[in-house]
C-alpha cells in the first residue's frame, strides 16, 4: 500500500509548487507540480527541509494510526545521512 504526503513549498522565484512523496515498501518517489492542470514531474533531490516536512508530517500521522510505527521507522531510515 502506498503511503502519500504532500505540501505546498516555493522556488526560488517565489511561486509556490505542490510537493508529493509516495512511499512504496522501501522506495520513495518525489514528484512535483506546479499548477492545478499542469502533470507531476520528478522532483530532486529533496532538501533537508522537504526531508524534515516529511518526517513531521509522518510522526504527526502515527498517534492517529493513520501509519505504523513500523512504516515510521521506514520513512527515517529512507532519509540520507
């Protein structure tokens, strides 16, 4: 089953695009758009923050066991070092 997070961030020329990483067993997709109409394109490398958004965004998902704490620990360890 995939697990999916999402959130809102801005390039550098300060438009906002849409951020989406799928997590699938032990693979991460990262993909972005940047409007309503527009396709999902590779997005990467993430960078430490889109890493810490994600992270935040799981431990909020575990106590409302909309995730496992195995699926969790998965997510950290996905996170380069």
């Amino acid at each position: 089953m995939t697990t999916e997070f999402g959130w809102w961030a801005r390039d550098e020329n300060s438009r906002r695009f849409q951020v989406r990483a799928q997590i699938f067993g032990d693979n991460i997709t990262w993909t972005r758009k940047q409007g309503h109409h527009q396709c999902w394109q590779p997005y990467g490398p993430p960078t430490e923050e889109d890493w810490d958004i994600l992270l935040t965004e799981a431990e909020k998902r575990v106590p409302r066991r909309l995730i496992s704490p195995a699926q969790f620990a998965t997510i950290k360890r996905l996170r380069p070092q």
